[in-house]
C-alpha cells in the first residue's frame, strides 16, 4: 500500500539522532509492549505479514507522530480486536470483561526462550526460479491497496538480480490470507541514478529483495 | 495539554507534552497487558522472559563476535560468504529476525549499509534490538539516497571514490556488515578484537573503534 511506511528516498524527516548501544530501552512501557507483542504471535490469529500490514495501515498523521514502539501497541491492539480476543469496552474499562477465544496457545515462560530461538523461516518448497544472478529486471508499477514490500522508489526501474534465495512466503499474499503462496525471491541491484534521476549520488547502489511477482525481464 | 483541573495526585510536575505522552503509553500498554493476563492469552512472566533475552543476552556482542571470527578465521570468512546463516548458527546465534542471514564485506572499495526503509527488519540474533534511529523517518527514507549524509551525522566519512552499497532489508533475508579490520589489530586475538567492533559498524553506520581507542 502507498501508506505512511514506504519511506525510502522521501525528504524532509531531518536528521538522523545516534544513541549508544547500550541504549536498549527509553521507557519500562517499551519492554512490556516488545514483550506483549512477541507474546501474542502464538496465538496464531495472525502473522508477521498482517502484522506488519497493521503497522502501515495506521493512519499517517499517527504513525509519523508516534515512536516505534507505539505504533507496535497501537497495530497489537487493533489486530487483537479484529480477532475478537479484545473489545473497545475492555479497552475503556482496563480489564477484562469476557472470556479470552485461545488461552489453550499462552505462551509460557518456559517455551520462550526456544519460540525466540527457533525464529519462523519464510523459505518454502515453491515454483522454480524463472531469472537467474545477472539477469536484467524491471520491477512492475504494482501499487496494491493492500500490503506489498515492493518499495515505491524502486517501482518499473530496471536492475540486475544478484541472488536468488528459492521460493519464500509471498507477503502480498499471506498478509490477507492464511496461504503462504510461496514465489520465488531475489536480491535485485540498482543504480542510484535509476533510482533518482540525475542528482542521485554517482558511487551508489541499492539492493531490495523482490519476489518474482514483482518483476518483468528487461531487454539487456 | 488538557487544560481541565487536576484534582489527582501527580507524583511529579507535568511540564511538557512528553511526560504527558509517556504517562498514556504507560497507562495503556499497562492496561492492554491486564486485559490480556485476565483473559490468560498471556503469561506476564513469559513477557518477563522475552525481555529478559533482548535486554540481557541477545544483543551486539553477538555479532562482534562473528566479525572477530572472520577476521581472524579464513575458513569461516569463507563460509560467512557462502552460507552465512548457517556460520552463524555455528556459534549458537540461531532464531527469529535472524532466519535467513547474508554477511557483506567491506573492503576499500566498496562500503556497505543496511537499512529496512519499510519498517524495522533488523539482525536480531547477531545484533539484538534495533536502535531508535533504526527505526525511525529520518534513518529510513534517507539511508538509500544519500547515505554519504547520513555517515557524517554518525561522524564517519568515507574516501570520494568508496562506492556504496545500501541493502535494504524487503524481505525476511537480513544483512550482517562485516567492516574492514582495523590498522594496528595484528597479533590481536579475537576477544580483544570483537570489543573493537561497534554496533553501528555491523549495519554500516560506523567503523570499528582502532586499538588502543576506547570503542
């Protein structure tokens, strides 16, 4: 979706502000709601497609005025409520007034440590890979209104596939559905001045993994 | 700033919008937790625990560590290179946001960044959680158009002619930036040059701190 998270090449949003890294947190309510979140994915009524779908889809007034970790409560609370486990009058009330649909799948304290652990790789059994590493492509003008990791500043510029990584999950898909729909992956390389015109900055490149859905052959 | 009279207790003085901010994220993540406890969707010691392994064991040194390696182990450059997920397994940094990992080498020619303009896609078991800037408008629109700019607020400027490249994280594939050792580390062991290795020089926003120079 053209949302308020398709950043990339956009001006105006000021300087970047480093910070030590031992920095971890910069509030006790950014821990809870890292925990909160990580511990709500077991409940399996989403996945880290809609996940993500649900942070863009915020309106972009508040996702450019929150900090991250906000925006991670605000798109919980609404994928929680679309699933049924949370109503807006608990939300006013601060606590619980029905049952939950799924504690049966609480995450324990116990099985965290191996869930974070063992992660959730994408790779899939899928279709064979129609490019090949040095192929030109051109990635498609795809504007979905729904989720989508095609980036706009790298919408119908051409570039060079430098990896293929088999067949992964298709966030396009999976975001609105349960189906995985596994599409072949690439890593695809562009020059900074098909990126941005003529002031782009001649030394450099910028890669993007794009699934085949994204892109057309382009005559060398 | 609401301007209706205050008649609870204020534990201290609110005199701007951000204690006033923080205050409601308090409140409602507070409030979302109990409604999820009291409903059993959610065990707070589990939240405990999952905070427990981002603040206190996966973090940077993780990835330090892998660098060291590579810069002292040819064999495991070598296989960074051709399987990097599977390298890093190897020394037990395994698990989620860390799936599907690609390690890139700088070398004087070539400098590379990582960046994930489309929300936060970060190395989570070599490098932890992402920071603030990470995360934020200004690192993830300007990151992939002019990263030069973006270096110096990190007070790193490269030579005119180092091309660059920027990887931005689309994708579940996640990108570990493996910098150029450092002048003056030879003889150095690998613990001692994994505490030369900063953070910000594994996404390619710094260069690794040189001996005898406090990182």
């Amino acid at each position: 979706m053209n949302g308020p998270q398709d950043l990339g090449g956009r001006h105006g949003f000021g300087a970047v502000v480093p910070e030590p890294e031992t920095d971890r947190f910069h509030a006790a309510w950014e821990k809870r709601v890292l925990g909160l979140t990580l511990a709500c994915g077991p409940l399996a009524h989403w996945n880290i497609d809609s996940s993500r779908h649900a942070r863009e889809s915020l309106p972009p007034a508040i996702y450019y005025n929150a900090s991250y970790y906000e925006i991670w409560l605000r798109a919980l609370t609404n994928l929680l409520e679309r699933a049924g486990e949370i109503g807006a009058d608990e939300l006013a009330a601060g606590h619980a007034l029905r049952p939950g649909l799924r504690p049966d799948r609480c995450l324990t304290a116990a099985d965290a440590p191996g869930v974070l652990a063992r992660g959730g790789p994408a790779d899939r059994p899928g279709p064979a890979p129609a490019f090949a590493v040095g192929d030109r492509v051109r990635t498609r003008n795809h504007q979905p209104a729904g989720h989508t990791r095609l980036p706009g500043y790298a919408r119908g510029r051409v570039g060079v596939v430098t990896a293929v990584h088999g067949a992964h999950v298709f966030p396009d898909h999976h975001a609105h559905s349960p189906e995985e729909d596994p599409k072949p992956l690439y890593t695809v390389q562009f020059d900074a001045g098909e990126l941005y015109g003529a002031d782009a900055d001649p030394t450099l490149t910028v890669s993007i993994e794009a699934w085949e859905p994204y892109l057309d052959r382009s005559p060398a | 700033m609401h301007d209706h009279p205050h008649d609870h207790a204020h534990g201290h003085d609110h005199g701007h919008d951000h204690d006033n901010e923080m205050d409601e994220m308090t409140a409602r993540a507070r409030a979302l937790e109990t409604i999820l406890v009291e409903k059993g969707l959610v065990d707070p010691a589990a939240v405990d625990a999952i905070i427990e392994t981002y603040e206190h064991q996966v973090g940077p040194r993780n990835g330090a560590s892998v660098v060291a390696r590579a810069w002292t182990d040819p064999d495991f450059a070598d296989w960074l290179r051709r399987d990097a997920t599977a390298a890093i397994s190897s020394m037990g940094f395994t698990g989620r946001q860390g799936e599907h990992m690609v390690a890139v080498f700088n070398t004087p020619d070539q400098h590379n960044m990582v960046v994930c303009t489309l929300c936060s896609c970060y190395p989570w078991p070599v490098l932890g959680l992402p920071p603030t800037w990470y995360k934020a408008p200004a690192y993830r629109s300007r990151a992939v158009r002019e990263p030069r700019a973006v270096l110096a607020e990190f007070g790193v400027t490269l030579p005119e002619g180092t091309r660059i490249h920027v990887w931005d994280s689309t994708a579940e594939v996640r990108y570990l930036v493996i910098p150029e050792r450092p002048a003056g580390s030879d003889g150095m062991d690998a613990e001692a040059l994994a505490a030369l290795v900063t953070r910000d020089s594994m996404i390619g926003c710094g260069q690794p701190a040189r001996p005898g120079v406090a990182a």
